[in-house]
C-alpha cells in the first residue's frame, strides 16, 4: 500500500517547482497552479504547499495570491518582511490587499509552459 504522506510530499514539491518560476514582477494564483498540476479542485493544497515553504527561501510564495488577486495569504508572512512589502518591491501595486493591474501582471502556468 502506497505511504499518502510520500503523495502529499510529491505535489507539494510540483508546487515549489512550479512556483520558483514565477517571473519577478509577475503573480499568479492557487488556482490556476492546481490546474497545472492536474489538481484543478486543489487550489486549497496549493496554499497549504505554500504556507509549509517560508523555510524554503528560493520558494516565492509571495508571488501566488487568490483568484481575485487579494493577498489571502498575506497573514503567513513575517511582519518583517510582509506579502505586500516583497510584491511592491517587484514593481506590483497593492492596494487594500488587492494586486492592481491583476490581468496585466497574472502569469498562468497553463499558458506559460505548455509544452
């Protein structure tokens, strides 16, 4: 019988990858993540993936926000260095929680590395 835990760990690891190549300057989403992944209903697992990567310091989690564009992961980053400090220092405008241009600046995996 297969290990579920070793599953866990091979899509949370498809997520790293898969966001460590978000371009500087660009967002996308948990969502369209997921769907890349072959996970289209995922989208939860992908912010779970994330919020176990703050170790991983070549993991951009701050480059991933929710289908509206809204930092609905902002309150797992450090104060130090919080979700919306990091995008601004991309050259991505946030205001009240929400990535502006979101369409001008998303990056979809579906799109961006289709094969």
């Amino acid at each position: 019988m297969k290990n579920p835990s070793n599953k866990q760990d091979d899509f949370f690891k498809n997520v790293y990858e898969v966001v460590k190549l978000i371009p500087k300057g660009k967002v996308s989403t948990y969502g369209a993540i997921a769907t890349y992944l072959g996970a289209k209903r995922s989208a939860r697992m992908v912010g779970y993936a994330l919020n176990g990567s703050f170790s991983l310091s070549e993991v951009p989690a701050h480059r991933v926000v929710n289908r509206l564009g809204i930092l609905s992961g902002k309150h797992h980053f450090s104060p130090d260095n919080p979700m919306e400090q990091l995008l601004a220092e991309e050259g991505i405008t946030v205001m009240e929680d929400k990535v502006q241009n979101f369409e001008q600046v998303f990056w979809d995996p579906n799109i961006e590395l289709q094969l």
